[in-house]
C-alpha cells in the first residue's frame, strides 16, 4: 500500500508563513496566483487537495467555490479579520494568527489529516 501526500491549496497572503510550516510538516502546498476563482483553484489542484486554506476573507466566496469543486475539502480560514456571515457554516476552522501561530497551525492540521 502507497501512502498519499497530503495536500493543501493555500490563497491569499501568506505573511506568517503557514503555507513554509504547512510543508514542514510534510504537506505539499499550492498556492493559487492572484483571485481564487474556480479556474485557479482546479489549476492548483483544489479537487485533489484534503486543505483549502484561506488568508484573505476579503476572498471568502471562494470558500463555497472550493467546496463545490471539492465536497471533502477542508475549509480553514488563517486571519485576524471577521469572516463574512455566509462563510462561516462552510468553513471547518477558521483561527487567528494573534492567537496561534502558523507552526502550532500547521501541526495541529498535519495530525488532523493524519487521522
């Protein structure tokens, strides 16, 4: 039996590094270049990926989108900003980084997909 990486698309800023702790902790991540559309988040391999990471809610209809091209992705939000009322049911964690930072983020999501 062939053990599968974990993997996670990242969008949005990544000013605290989560995307560098999330492939420390033996993740492959991807990041999606500009606005997380449909096109880009496919293009970063959303259907595949067991993490969609969100850093930016300004960007939070993205999440419905990820959810959609990927039913079993996991939606976890990393900001200090408000997420939007409509996000907030589809998004499995939503943390901010003035309370955890990304390495204690990231290996508390790396045992998560372990399991």
């Amino acid at each position: 039996m062939t053990e599968t990486q974990t993997t996670a698309v990242l969008a949005g800023p990544d000013a605290e590094g989560l995307g560098d702790a999330l492939a420390a902790e033996g993740i492959a991540v991807t990041h999606v270049d500009g606005v997380p559309t449909g096109e880009s988040l496919t293009a970063a391999g959303i259907d595949d990926a067991v993490l969609y990471v969100l850093t930016d809610t300004a960007e939070a209809t993205s999440i419905p989108v990820a959810k959609e091209r990927n039913p079993d992705v996991r939606a976890v939000v990393y900001a200090d900003e408000t997420l939007p009322e409509f996000a907030q049911p589809i998004t499995d964690l939503a943390v901010d980084p003035r309370l955890l930072d990304a390495e204690t983020v990231a290996e508390e999501l790396a045992a998560d997909a372990a399991q």
